[in-house]
C-alpha cells in the first residue's frame, strides 16, 4: 500500500508553481496542500502544515531556496526544482531528495516519487539505539562494530552520512541524516544544523556567532561545526 505525501511548492513564477501542481495531481500517494511565491510565506505555510516534501525553487528574488533551509527548520524532505545545473552539490549537501531540471519531465518526475516509498519502507527504525549499544556499520574496506558513544559527529553528505568516531576514524554509510536523528538517543545526540548532529559529551565551548548562530568545538576536531539559528533554540531548550 502506498503512504500519502503532504506537498508543497514553493517557486515564485506562478506558471511554473501551477504546472507543477498539475504534475503532481496526477500521482494518488502525493496530496498539494499549498504553494508559496517567496521564502516568507514559505516559512510560514511550512511552520503550520508540516508537509513530508517540499518542491523548492532555488532562484528567487531578494532570498533564495537555501536561505529558507536556514531559516527554517524542515523535518519533511527537499526538492530543488531549478533552471539552473550549478547547484547540485550544494544541493545535496544540504541533504536533498533529488534535483529536478525545469521543465520538468513527467518521467523524471515519476523516478523521484518512487524514492519515498522506497524510503518509506526502510527498516532501519525498528530499533532506538542506547548510548551503550554497538552498531554494525559496512564500507568499502571492512564490516565491523562500532561503540555509539565513540560517534562524536554525523556529518551529511547528501543522502550519504559521514561518521566521526573519537579516533577521528570517518566512516560513510548510505543513511541520510534525519534517519540517525530519529534513531540515535536524544539525551546524547543533537541536531545543530541541517547538515550534522552532535554527541554532546564531545563538546569543549560553545561560541556566539553571526545573527543568533554558534560554533560549537569538539574535542579531537580542530575545525568548529556551526549551530544554525533555529537549531540553537532547539538546543537550549533540550540542555538548559
């Protein structure tokens, strides 16, 4: 059986916000619940429907698709629908679904919607981790255990994440990030940004930074993860 998915798209040329809704009509496990023509109302229709996926342009006047990732904190995922092919990696840096080119064909499209059920249907939270539990972890070399409190970062890389252990061994496994957010303990592990979660025990100093964000220093790690706005809320919340 197929889930339904809460949609929304965000684009602010009218034309190609109704074509793609038209698109999208056409598939029963997608449900557009909204639209919105700039990173504001975007914000906002985010904020009070939650949707499962986002259509996100990326060039729109005065802001753009990835300032609304920074200013907002997303738990469905992201498709960047965009003209342009020179932000892909920044794309999937910042842990997209996918990348759809304009004009979007409806094949491509169709391939991209078959991934959530694919997801969906993952069995990797059947479990919730304790902070004394082992996790069994493969790459390319080898496949062994590792101890979840010698994770002292998750970094994402895509729909790839970059493990950091306190040896600073780094291991990429093929787990997008919020998999390990939903899974790993929450009184140790915390999301600081889109793009990496953090085993608190590793933190040395938590520094201010540019319009309400921080740096946070991990022990072994010589290079500071930023705390996005939204996520240091979050976290203070959680700790304080």
């Amino acid at each position: 059986m197929q889930s339904e998915y809460r949609a929304i798209v965000v684009d602010d040329e009218r034309l190609a916000r109704q074509r793609l809704i038209k698109m999208l009509n056409r598939f029963d496990n997608i449900k557009v619940i909204g639209e919105a023509s700039d990173v504001t109302s975007a914000k906002i229709l985010i904020e009070k429907s939650k949707p499962d996926i986002i259509f996100l342009d990326i060039q729109m006047p005065r802001q753009s698709g990835f300032d609304l990732l920074e200013k907002t904190r997303i738990d469905g995922r992201v498709v960047f629908v965009t003209a342009y092919d020179n932000y892909a990696i920044r794309a999937f840096e910042a842990n997209a679904l996918d990348y759809l080119m304009k004009p979007v064909c409806a094949e491509r499209l169709e391939r991209m919607i078959s991934k959530l059920d694919k997801e969906a249907g993952d069995d990797f939270f059947l479990s919730k981790l304790s902070y004394q539990d082992k996790l069994f972890v493969s790459d390319n070399r080898q496949m062994r255990f590792i101890d979840i409190k010698d994770i002292t970062h998750i970094q994402s890389t895509g729909n790839y994440s970059k493990l950091v252990l306190n040896t600073n061994e780094k291991i990429l496994i093929y787990r997008p990030l919020k998999e390990w957010e939903k899974r790993l303990p929450g009184t140790k592990f915390c999301r600081i940004h889109r793009t990496a979660i953090v085993n608190i025990d590793y933190i040395e100093k938590i520094e201010k930074w540019f319009n309400y964000s921080c740096r946070i220093y991990l022990s072994g790690n010589s290079n500071p993860l930023l705390m996005s706005k939204s996520y240091a809320g979050i976290f203070r919340e959680r700790f304080s």
